[in-house]
C-alpha cells in the first residue's frame, strides 16, 4: 500500500523529541490532549480530539502530552514494525521485500 497505519499511546506528563528522516508522518488525534512544536520555527500546535497534523518536511519536533493520548499514525515509507528510534529521535529507513500479495 505504500504507508503503515498504526494507534500510538502518549502518556500524560511525556515529552518525547522525535525526526523521521526517513519517513512522512500524519497523526490523526482520537483522545487526549497535548501538543506539538516544530522545532525549526519555534511554532507550538495544541492536539486535541479530532486534530491532525502533518510532518511533510521530516520536521523535527517535540510531542507533549497534557492528558493520555491515542493516536492513529501514518507513516510512509511503511514501517515494519522493527524500528527503534535512533540517537536522534529518527527511524532508520528498513528495506522491506517486494510483494504483491495480501
């Protein structure tokens, strides 16, 4: 399909500085209540139910959760499920096999 789809939980009172290099990132908020600044310009987004924000720049940014939050993420390239944030909140690109079936 070209992108993974998973819900993510950020715990109340987390901060958590992330940059996806490697990957575009859409986050769909279902629950909770936080934020979201792109470090490059300084700007802050408030997050709460039904707000989506888009990282299309591989943007570098920090997510802070007031409340729990559940989360539906986009990713693409797709993740595998083996990834683990790097030194510097990035995911290493994965190279997955080449199908076409379900």
């Amino acid at each position: 399909m070209g992108y993974s789809f998973h819900i993510t939980t950020i715990y109340a009172g987390t901060q958590t500085e992330m940059e996806y290099r490697n990957h575009l990132e859409t986050v769909y908020c279902m629950e909770g209540e936080g934020e979201v600044e792109t470090l490059a310009d300084g700007k802050t987004y408030q997050i709460s139910p039904g707000t989506v924000y888009v990282l299309n720049r591989h943007d570098r940014h920090i997510l802070k959760a007031r409340s729990e939050m559940k989360l539906a993420c986009v990713f693409n390239p797709p993740l595998t499920g083996k990834e683990v944030h790097d030194d510097s909140g990035a995911y290493p690109l994965v190279e997955q096999p080449s199908s076409n079936s379900l």
